[in-house]
C-alpha cells in the first residue's frame, strides 16, 4: 500500500498580489498530482489548507476539481482534512467539502474511521487554540479505541517540539497506536 501526503497547498494564495505566484502555487500542486499517479500510489492524503482562504477564488476551485478528478481517473482515492486557511469564521460548509459532495474525496475530519484496503484512516480539522483541550480528548480516546490493523492519523496542528510559538499540542498528545501521522 503506498500513500501520498500532500499539505498546505494554499491553492489561491498569490503573495504580494503578483498572479505569476498564484501560478505557481497551481503548477506545485499539478506536479505533485503528476508525480503521484506516476508513482502509481494507491491513496493520497491532504492534510489541509488545500485553498489559501475560506472563500477560494473560481481557478483555485477549478485546479483542485481537475486535480482530484485526475486522481479518481487513475483510480486513486483522495482522504482530506480541513486546515485554518480552509475554515471560514462565518458559519456555513467549507469550499472543500464540495469536493467530497461530489465523490472526489473523502473528509476525515470528523474524527471518525474511514477504512481503505484494511488501512483505518482517522482525522480531525484544525482545532484552533480555544479547542484545543477538546482535541486532546479526542486523540486520548484514540488510544483507548479497539483499533486492528495499519492506522492513520490526520491532522493539521503545528508541534511545540518543533515551533514554540505556531505548536497547539505536544507529541505526547498524539496516540502513540498510530503508524504513520499525515500532518500539515
């Protein structure tokens, strides 16, 4: 079984309003898209921030649409989390839902399990700071779950060990059941 992992995308983000960056933030994530199915990998793994805000523009939408659907062509299943570039404040259904709406990819967000070729592939969306002891709970309970088999854990929370000051939580909060860790 061989999984691609893909994070912080920001497709839409053009830094400094230049629309040559924009561009380039398409073709990184078309040559990854590229490279997957070249490798012939049986799923991939977005571990968020696919958009660069909450209300992406129509060619962000329309790169991401020909990108998943070039992935389901090839017969590879697409998993996804939302990061807080994905999440809009004002209540309502994030834009990379749509995607999962219409078959293209499966949200992994909501904590439950999602099983594929045996592989149990569980995730939760960016918590934000305030959430942050509800998160730590629910990856607790993770431990305690009779889980069997190769485990995935998806999630898109920065590290203390690694940056002091963008880290919402500590390795230690992580389920130590777990075989491979798709954060962004």
């Amino acid at each position: 079984m061989l999984f691609g992992h893909i994070s912080d995308t920001h497709l839409g983000a053009s830094p400094y309003s230049l629309q040559d960056r924009e561009k380039d933030f398409y073709e990184s994530f078309d040559e990854a898209i590229e490279t997957m199915i070249r490798d012939h990998v049986d799923a991939v793994i977005h571990s968020g921030d696919v958009f660069d805000s909450p209300k992406p523009g129509g060619s962000a939408m329309v790169v991401l649409l020909k990108g998943f659907r070039r992935l389901a062509d090839a017969g590879i299943r697409v998993f996804f989390t939302l990061g807080e570039h994905d999440i809009s404040r004002i209540p309502g259904i994030p834009s990379p839902m749509l995607f999962s709406e219409m078959g293209l990819a499966t949200f992994v967000g909501d904590g439950l399990q999602h099983e594929f070729n045996g592989i149990t592939v569980i995730g939760f969306h960016k918590h934000r700071r305030s959430e942050i002891d509800s998160l730590r709970s629910k990856l607790a309970q993770l431990d305690r779950a009779a889980l069997n088999g190769k485990k995935v854990l998806v999630l898109h929370q920065g590290l203390t060990e690694f940056h002091e000051f963008a880290g919402e939580i500590t390795q230690q909060d992580l389920p130590r059941s777990f075989d491979y860790y798709a954060m962004g």
